[in-house]
C-alpha cells in the first residue's frame, strides 16, 4: 500500500517563497528506488488475473468461441463473455452529455473495430489467463469494414472533439481569397497516432457488496467514479480509487475506458478482487487514439504580406459508434490576424476504436499543418518566415475581437530567434551544408494553447502544533503535480513545504476535477490557494477580536500570513503563531475548504499560452535520412510555479514535435482496418539518439486575468509550434514541402 502522504525535505524556505522554486519531483526518490507503487502493483487477497481477447476483424459478428476449452484449461476460473457478464444498470451506448464516451462491454456479439474488447478470461495466475483467452478461438462473421478518409460514411458530430465549435468564421474567406496578391493552397495528412504511455491501463478492482475498490491509472477520478456509478446503478460514495502515481496518460486515461470497467465487471463476476492490465498491443483500439486527419489550408496574402483570407478545413474520423473527433481547424482561430478566418470540419465514420483527447487534441495536428502553409505564404511573399509571422501578429483574438488576457509572444520571438541565431537565415532553401555535406535547414512555428479552467476542490488544515496539511485529489501523470501543488499549498498556509503535509492522488480527498487541458495546475492550484485563505481566515478569526491578541482590531482582512504566523497589515512586527492563536482558543485545528472555477469575468479575454519554436535540421542529400539537430522554443504560460518541471514539460511537449514531424504513425492494414505495428518496437517515437540539442526559455508574462495566479498551464503547449518548426525547416534543408506526416523521407529525394 502506498503511503499518499509525501513531505519533501526541508528547504528552509519561508512565506511566499516556495512557488517559483525549481524543486525536484518530491515523490522521485519513490519512482526511482521502486518503492512507488502503480495501479498494477495492487494484490489484495483473493486476486484473480483477467485477461481480453480482443477482435481481429473490424466489423462483424463473433460467430463462435471455444469457451469450454478456455474454461478446462488449469487455472481458469471464468469466461466472461456477452452471454454471462453481469448486469448494468446503464446501457453502455446511452450517452447523456457530450463528455461521455460510448464503451465496448460486452453487450452482445458486434464488432466495431480491432481491438474490441470479445471476452475476458479471469484465472488464478496470468500466464493461465493468458493461455486461456488464446484458447477461446474465436470465428467470426465478418462484413466489410469502413477503413480510412474515403471509405467513412459522413455525418454530422452532434458535440465536437474538445468542445469547441466546429465551424468559426470571420469576414469573408473567398472575398479574402479573390483580392489576394499572394495564394498558396496545400493539403496536409497526418496519421493515427497513439499514447503509448509507459504504463498501460490497468486496474484492480475488488468489491464488497455495493462498494468498490479501485486502484488505477486515472486522470479524473472523480469523473469515473460518476460514470462507474451509472453504468453499476451504485451510490458514488461507495467507490473509492486510488490512483497516486500515472506512469502517463497524455489524455488517454482522461475518461475512463472500456477495459477498465470489463475489470471490474469480472471481479463482479467472479465475487473475487480482479486484476486486469493491459497488454501493449491492447493499448491500440479501444483507450482512444489521435485521428488521422486531412487538411486543407487556403492563405490569401496581399502584397505587403498581410493575410487577407486563412481558412482551415479538417476531414477525420470518429467511430462508427461515437462521435468525437480531432478538431484540428480550431488551432487556427486564434493565432494569425486575417481579414477573414474560416474554419470548418467534415468527419466520416470508421471502423476504428473512438478517438480521444491526446495530447493537445485538435491544437498538435492542427498546427503543424497551420504552421506548414503560414511557411509557404511567407515564401510565397518572398518574407522571412519570422518576419511575416510578425506582419500577421494578432493584437487582439482575430476570430472575437477579444483582447488577450495577456499574450508576450512578441518576446518569445525575439528571445528564441536570438537564442537560435536565427539572423541572416538565407530565404532559399537547401543553401546551407554542414561539413559532412549534409544539407542544412532552419525552420520556425508559433506555439499556442488555450488556457483553460475547470472546477476543482481541496481543503486545508493548520494545527496547533503550527502545521499544515492540504488535500486533493489530484492527478499526478508524471508532470510534477504533486510537487507544484505542494508548493501552491505551503504557500497558501504561509508555512514552509517541510510544514506542509500533501495529501494527493485518492478520491477519498477534495475532487480536483480532471487532470487535462493544460488546466490541472490552475484548476487545482486556485483550489488550494482558495482553501487556504478560507483556513487562514479562519484562524485570523480566532484572533482579531481577541484584547489579548497582537492582532487585536485588525479584522480578518487586516492580516496575512507568513512563516507561521499572522501579522499585522498595518504594523508587521505585530504577529502571533499559527499555535498560539490555537492554544488560545482551546482548539486542536482549524480547517477551510476551497473551490475553483473559471471566473466568468475572465470570459471577456481570449486565454492562451504562446509560444515560439525554432528547429534545425539535417537531411543526407543521397538517403533523405533527417535528423532534427537543434530545437529552441520559446514560451509565455503567465505564472510559472516549478520552472524545472515546465522545463520538463516543454521538452517532453517538443520531442512530441519532433516526433510528429518526423516519426509518429500508426500503420493501418487497409483491408483489415488493423494496427500493424501496435508495439513501442515498431510504432516509432524518439529514443534518446533521436532528441535534439533542447534549449527552453521562459519568458516572463503576468496575467491577471486568467486566476489569481496567474496560472495559464504547460502541458500541452510544447508540441504546437514544434512540429511545424521541424517540418519547415526539412523545406529549408531540401526545398521539398512535405505535405504528409511523418515526412516520407523518399519524398525528400
Ligand atoms: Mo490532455 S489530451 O487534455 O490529457
């Protein structure tokens, strides 16, 4: 059982001061000697193994499987299949709002996709489980599957991939377009591309009569508590997850997904506690992906460079079940000024697991191919890439009019260019050779993300031994959350982070809402700060209308609290401890609660995260062999609370680039809509020889507007600018445009 209680060593760091440290990961000393324990270390007493077999054909019928032969088999206890698995309360293809994804739990005999979910082997050990779901053999009756752009049956998505409009437009795009001096039209393709996180879902489910515990990867805890709820027909305050450490999720484990609720309809099954964890190859169907899209770019320009028409079309998928999908024109509704924007999306239905929210969903894909056909309208208008971007800087939202709650992109320029050494770059392509006559090529892209807000909670506690405690159930993927919190919330109570106990990672704290769209850090932040000042009001209480207080007549508001004490605002060097005040009022603790929510005030402003990204890179004139050699990026996210883990986050956000760019697809069989390469062997993404030269800067950028602190979020940030940047600058180096991605390295030839 995992401790959840982490208070990182002392740093002698008092009031106010912690946010901004660049500490270290305070549970890293956990990870590294082993001792933190993942979903999948769980092993109550009594735990049986499951097992899925999953679906070979994309769209059918299971005819037949040999459940007799899996249940002889030595070890098996079960075979859960449509025919015996327990009863839901909830259909599983009911869908109340547009957050909910539609689940694959065995309801009858279909098959949508490969991939799917066909039956669960439980058994005493997972080599028999294994062994018995390969013995089930299923036949199938099999029907033409829907596989690819071309081959999907449109239809209209009644709720779009992130919740943003599909459909934005300003001014007139084909005025725009017809009084253009300058018109470059490009279509763009990027590939289904998956999480891969390290750790694949997983999850030990045991039950207890109507309660349930739970030990899994999760996101959002609270957001799957409400959907296992529904689908079990059980009270929410029954069910308890644990889910301290994430071994990654980049979305994938934002909503909760079939296979983990086919856990937990096992340990129902069997009456004994399941385990159920992924294998590699079952992490491509049915935990979501990132569609493939194709995009269309038309950019009008008139003769000075300034853009007169930007419009942005996407055609991707969803599934033939679901509607999500990846809404990629979004990303250019806020980047360039254009005297007219439109932005639309066509999506067709395939035999595919359902898409889903991966990293900067929408904002990734959609960048590159906005970044890619910006590079060509400033060749076009024989401009520097930089210096046409800075024409088309957009002051205000382009598509709103709104003014930004602030935006010091001009900065993330002028110190990533300056950094780089972009000055001097020649305007043609392949003009530059290194000394080993590989062609040389540089290339930039504009980063942006949206700074969004949910709703969260924590509590906060000061004891009468003048320490703190806070709690929430927060999500800590890998992206330091645990510590930025802890630094959040030791500030919050004016005590140093050794004062300051954290609890984190379970649902039995605050729910902090869910761990996604770059949001967490100021949604669970602004939770935390809000719990404590309501504690440390609390405690002001207890004082300023006592006579024998220093803080007497001050009034609530008339103090603030440092290094364990409150002070006077009017006269600092009167000040009592967090323990006399307790000792006084005979009271053992005190304790405040706080929640977060978007301001609605902060809705007059366009939110965004901005950055800048440059990349060079190299490409053998005879191989076409690219290796990007050198990234600087750039980047603007309002306050930042750990700039080492923001350091953390931009590099991992930009190897995604690099990766995009340059390594990243799933390859689909176009007969049998299956993944052919779902390992970590054969799905590329860069090992250590393949990441560049990184350099970050963080540029200095206050908000007041997007919350108290200022917050704006960085986890996604990172791969929008970066990939476009790798992609421009393969133009540079060979004077070939790529038009798909990963580049086609044949195509450079
Ligand atoms: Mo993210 S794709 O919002 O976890």
């Amino acid at each position: 059982m995992t401790d959840l209680t982490l208070t990182p060593a002392p740093l002698h760091r008092r009031h106010g001061s912690n946010i901004g440290q660049s500490l270290t990961r305070a549970e890293g000393a956990l990870k590294v000697t082993g001792q933190a324990a993942y979903a999948a270390d769980a092993h109550p007493a009594g735990m049986l193994h499951a097992v899925m077999r999953v679906a070979t054909i994309a769209n059918g019928r299971v005819a037949s499987m040999d459940v007799a032969a899996a249940k002889a088999h030595p070890g098996v206890v079960a075979v859960m299949t449509p025919g015996n698995r327990p009863a839901l309360a909830m259909d599983p293809d009911a869908k109340e709002h547009g957050f909910m994804f539609r689940l694959d739990l065995l309801q009858n005999d279909r098959v949508r996709y490969p991939g799917q979910a066909i039956a669960v082997v439980i058994a005493d050990s997972l080599e028999a489980a294994t062994e018995g779901a390969a013995l089930l053999a299923p036949t199938y009756d099999e029907e033409a599957p829907l596989i690819g752009l071309d081959a999907g049956v449109p239809f209209v998505p009644p709720v779009v991939g992130a919740g943003a409009p599909a459909e934005a437009s300003t001014g007139n795009l084909s005025g725009g377009l017809g009084e253009a001096a300058v018109r470059v039209e490009a279509t763009y393709e990027t590939p289904a591309q998956y999480h891969n996180p390290m750790e694949p879902h997983a999850i030990v489910a045991a039950w207890d009569g109507d309660t349930l515990s739970i030990d899994m990867p999760s996101q959002g805890m609270a957001m799957a508590i409400g959907r296992i709820a529904g689908l079990f027909g059980i009270d929410p305050a029954g069910i308890h997850i644990r889910s301290p450490f994430l071994g990654g999720g980049f979305g994938s484990k934002g909503m909760i997904a079939g296979p983990m609720v086919l856990g937990i309809l096992a340990a129902r099954l069997v009456g004994r506690p399941v385990k159920l964890v992924l294998r590699r190859e079952h992490m491509y169907g049915p935990v979501s992906h990132r569609g493939q899209t194709r995009q269309d770019l038309r950019i009008g320009a008139d003769a000075d460079g300034r853009l007169t028409a930007l419009g942005h079309h996407t055609r991707t998928v969803s599934s033939v079940f679901d509607d999500f999908f990846e809404p990629s024109s979004n990303t250019s509704q806020s980047v360039y000024a254009a005297g007219a924007i439109a932005t639309s999306h066509d999506v067709v239905r395939v035999h595919a697991g359902t898409p889903g929210f991966m990293r900067a969903p929408g904002e990734a894909s959609g960048s590159i191919a906005l970044e890619c056909a910006i590079d060509e309208a400033a060749y076009a208008c024989g401009m520097d890439p930089l210096a046409f971007r800075l024409a088309n800087y957009a002051e205000v939202d382009p598509l709103d009019g709104k003014p930004f709650s602030s935006k010091a992109l001009r900065e993330c320029y002028a110190q990533a260019a300056a950094r780089f050494g972009w000055a001097g770059r020649p305007l043609q392509p392949r003009t530059m050779r290194d000394a080993d006559g590989l062609l040389v090529g540089w290339g930039m892209g504009t980063a942006i993300f949206p700074a969004l807000m949910f709703e969260g909670n924590a509590r906060a506690v000061i004891r009468d031994d003048g320490r703190g405690m806070v709690e929430i159930g927060a999500h800590d993927m890998g992206q330091g959350a645990w510590t930025a919190l802890a630094q959040i919330a030791a500030d919050s109570l004016g005590l140093n982070l050794a004062e300051t106990e954290f609890r984190s990672g379970s649902s039995d704290l605050p729910d902090a809402g869910i761990a996604g769209g770059s949001g967490h850090t100021a949604t669970a932040g602004m939770a935390i700060h809000e719990a404590g000042a309501a504690v440390i009001a609390e405690l002001a209480a207890l004082a300023v209308d006592r006579a024998d207080s220093p803080l007497y007549g001050a009034g609530n508001t008339g103090v603030v609290a440092r290094n364990g004490r409150l002070h006077r605002r009017d006269d600092e060097s009167r000040s009592e401890s967090y323990a006399e005040i307790l000792r006084r009022a005979g009271k053992a603790e005190v304790e405040g609660n706080g929640h977060a929510a978007a301001d609605p005030a902060s809705e007059a402003y366009s939110k965004h995260a901005h950055g800048a990204v440059f990349a060079e890179v190299k490409v053998d004139p005879d191989l076409g062999q690219v290796r990007a050699t050198r990234l600087v990026g750039a980047f603007a996210a309002g306050r930042i609370i750990n700039p080492r883990m923001v350091d953390s986050q931009l590099y991992g956000g930009m190897i995604w680039g690099v990766s995009f760019a340059l390594h990243e697809a799933a390859v689909v069989d176009p007969r049998t809509g299956r993944v052919m390469n779902p390992n970590l062997g054969e799905y590329h993404i860069p090992v250590n020889a393949d990441v560049p030269s990184l350099e970050c800067i963080q540029v200095a950028e206050e908000d007041v507007h997007v919350n108290a602190l200022g917050i704006k979020g960085v986890g996604e940030i990172g791969i929008t600018g970066s990939a476009g940047a790798v992609a421009n600058a393969v133009w540079h180096a060979t004077g070939v445009r790529p038009r798909s991605f990963p580049i086609p390295i044949e195509t450079l030839l």
